[in-house]
C-alpha cells in the first residue's frame, strides 16, 4: 500500500523481471501444454504446472493463452497439426486419395512422438465434455470443413466425418486397446483394405 | 477371541446373516458394477461402493468376483453382451451382412440404456492399462473370434476388427465429440454409406 509501484503486478500480471516475451515463448508454452495434457490427462493438468514446464510465471501463460480451457484448444491445436496437412492431401486430387489418406494417418499413428499426443487429445475429449467441446470445435472448422470445400460429393462434412471415424476408431484398437492381429498388422495391409473404403467416402455418390 | 465361533468370519468371508446366496445375487452384484463403472469410471468406481450399490456385504462381491479388475471384467461382459449377439446375425448368411451389422449397431447405440455402459467400457479402456487389458481378451475371444469363425475371407479377425474400428469410431464422433452433421444425422443415411463398408471387409477377398 505505501509502495504503490510494486503493486502493478496484478495476479493476471507477470513480474516485469520475469516476463520472457519473444517469439518463443509463446510457442515454448505452448509445446509444454500438449507435453502436459498428454502425460497427465486434462484433470490434471494446470496452468501453473504448464508454467513450471515452460520455464514461464504462471501469469504469462495466464496472459498469452486465458484459462485452462484456452490452453488445451492452444495444445489441441498444436497436437492436431498433422491433421492440417489433410486438405493439401485431398487437394492434390481425387485419384488415389483414399490410399494417400490411409498412409498419412498411419504414418502419423505410427510415429509415437505424434501420436501421444492425438491420444491425450481422444483420451481427454472421451473423458471430459471441455475437452469435446473443443475438440469438436477445432475439428470441424480447422479440418473438416475445408476438407469438405474440395470433395465433390453430396454431403461432404458428413462424408469426411465417416472417413475420420474410420481412422479414429482404427487408432483405438490398433494403439490403444491393442487387439491382435490388428495391433501388429503391417501398415501397407491395412492401407490396402481401408484406402478404398475412404476412397469411396470422399469420392463416390 | 473369546468366542472362536463368531471369528469364523475372515475379511474374504461375509456373515451368515449378511449373505445372500441365490441366482438373482450374483447378476445384481455385476448389475451394480455395471452401473457403478459407468456412472464414476474406472478409477473411482471400488469393491466396496458396488457392494453398496447391490445392497450386499463387500466380502461377498470378493468372494464371487475376486478382484476390482476381475469385477470390471464382468461389468464388461454384461456391457458387452449386445455384441455377443452378433455371430448370430452373422449366421443369417452374407447376404446384406453389412447392413445388417450396421443397423445392430447403431440400434444399441442409439438406446442410452445400452450406449452407457459402452461408452463406458471404451472410455476405461482409453485411460486405464488394466481396463484395456480386460477388453482386449473379453472382445477378442467373446466376439471377434467368433465372427472370424464364420467369416470366408483371407485374414477373417483382422477384418472383423477393421469392421468393429469403424462402428467404435462412429460411436466416439456421434455420441462423444458430437460433430456435426454425423451427430445428428439419421441412422439411416449412417446405415447407407457404411452397410457397404461392412459388407465389403466381412465378405469381398
């Protein structure tokens, strides 16, 4: 009270010396939130503890991402980056685009630094209706909806939607539940049966 | 120490008075566990609190049902006894198979009575080894094994699991994350794009 300058940190406001701005600090917290939400699950993890990971004060993070909600769409985001790749995938026409769509998501799969991840995303979002929520949001316009601007078939989101409950599911029993012989399947085996089957979703009336 | 009568009643053995044997114990006790793993999950759901549920002493749910992993097991194969039903529909012939199988599916899915527990069994699964395991060997050997044995195709339980990857995937898009249009789609148009899907992994070569 007597010493009004040191009161303008706020609890929304960093302490001045501990304020790392820069183009990396964003990115630093944000990779350190899906670090975070995929070892511990969304129940558990907060925004002080995604603070410590990042080396940040919690009232950074607070100020570059909100609430813990902000946070999880921001390590959603980043987590579902793979799955931005999609429309540059679809756009590259509609001959053979089931088969490079089955190779891409298991490639993604396959490569456990991307798929832990995409499993915390799937893990929280079954367990926690936040986490759907926002899922269901980023989903849909960052993917879905532009995958469907290039399909030309009828009902196009609900086509693409099919397509990714396809791989969705596959994802579960392959990495998750593990059931034989799928978990141990060889990818081109199951690109094989699964390509024309997306093939038919995204292309045919 | 006194009355070495009374001390028959060891911590795995309930009271006589507490006791109560008869066919219609056992299916409330694992009626209870279904209920109670739905309703609070995996984690939170103990021997103790499905013993309540059921109204019966928890020395007798141990001693019908040994551990909490072996009481999950049975609250999965009830959960999972709409699935058992399948090598049945599978026995009609390959004729419309997939449509066939299609429409089971989203029927159960369709009823909350029987989707909660589902949904349930899926989420434990995605969060918990243990749940994992017990739906691996209950879902391989009750229902993927059995379809398999029916099926005349190369490879028949990696495609049953191909076939259940997609209904699994649809659940968890259409119930849990809810994107739109699947969510609120008619079954029907569901049934009609994924029928051949089925049709295709359960009989083509």
């Amino acid at each position: 009270m007597t010493e009004p300058v040191k009161r303008r940190r706020g609890p929304g406001r960093p302490r001045q010396d501990e304020v790392e701005e820069g183009p990396g600090t964003q990115e630093r917290i944000r990779l350190a939130a899906r670090s975070e939400f995929a070892a511990r699950g969304y129940d558990k993890t907060s925004v002080r503890g995604v603070a410590k990971a990042a080396g940040v004060d919690p009232a950074l993070v607070h100020h570059y991402f909100g609430s813990k909600d902000d946070l999880f769409a921001a390590a959603i985001e980043l987590s579902m980056e793979p799955a931005m790749v999609v429309p540059a995938i679809l756009g590259e026409g509609p001959d053979g685009i089931g088969e490079r769509l089955a190779r891409y998501f298991l490639g993604i799969w396959e490569n456990p630094v991307t798929r832990a991840p995409l499993l915390a995303v799937i893990r929280s979002a079954l367990t926690h209706e936040a986490a759907a929520s926002v899922l269901r949001r980023i989903v849909l316009r960052r993917v879905l909806e532009r995958v469907a601007a290039d399909l030309d078939v009828p009902d196009p989101t609900f086509r693409a939607e099919l397509a990714a409950s396809h791989m969705v599911g596959i994802a579960i029993l392959r990495y998750v539940v593990q059931v034989e012989p799928l978990a141990s399947a060889d990818p081109d085996d199951i690109v094989a049966l699964v390509a024309p089957t997306l093939q038919r979703y995204l292309t045919e009336e």
